[in-house]
C-alpha cells in the first residue's frame, strides 16, 4: 500500500501486490483501505475451501479478480468468474460454494447506514 502525503486524500493500490498477501491453502482476507465512507479488502478461498462469513452492516459489492465459483445470496444461487461483479445488500445472507478455481475478490463495502 502506497503512503500518500495526505491519507485522507488520495491512495494507490497494485492488484497483483494485494493479492500476493492473501495467497495460500487457506482462506485469507486482507483489508487494505478503511475511511469513513468506505472500507476495501482482498479476498482469497482456495478450492474446496467453506465460505463462513455472516451478513455485513454495510452494502458490499465484489469484483472477481480470479477462480470460480458460486454465490448463494439469501435463496438463490449465482456463478461467478474473473470479470463479475456482485452487489450485496446490507444484512443479506450471502456466502461462497463450490468453489471450482482457486477464488480472489476485491470487497467493496460502503459505509454502515447512519454513521456518516
């Protein structure tokens, strides 16, 4: 992660650098930007791997950098693959399966309603 001058204004970030710190056999998150509108991670589930994250105060959208897999949100079930993009509504039930290749995401996640 890039220091700026100004942390409040402005910061870069390299993919491939992000993604360096969640590679391995186990599921890894690393979160690289935490403001007050919004927070950012780097997501990595292995195959075969179990999803066991819970619904998130915020709204969240994914990017699909690598892999396939599926996505159940609440009831229903999605394919993803590098090049998706999902969107996930604040407190919805929603997690990873059937994970095909090796999966690596950017998290999105907006601000949890009310604080800002």
């Amino acid at each position: 992660m890039s220091k700026p001058s100004d942390a409040n204004d402005w910061q870069i970030f390299d993919i491939p650098k992000l993604m360096e710190k969640v590679v391995g056999p186990e599921p890894r998150y690393h979160e690289y930007l935490n403001v007050p509108s919004m927070s950012s991670a780097v997501y990595h589930l292995p195959v075969g791997c179990k999803d066991m994250q819970s619904p998130h105060l915020e709204d969240e959208m994914y990017v699909v950098l690598e892999g396939k897999a599926s996505l159940r949100i609440g009831d229903k079930e999605h394919e993803v693959k590098k090049g998706s993009i999902l969107y996930v509504r604040a407190n919805k039930t929603h997690s990873f399966f059937n994970i095909e290749e090796d999966l690596t995401v950017l998290a999105f996640f907006g601000p949890i309603p009310g604080t800002l």
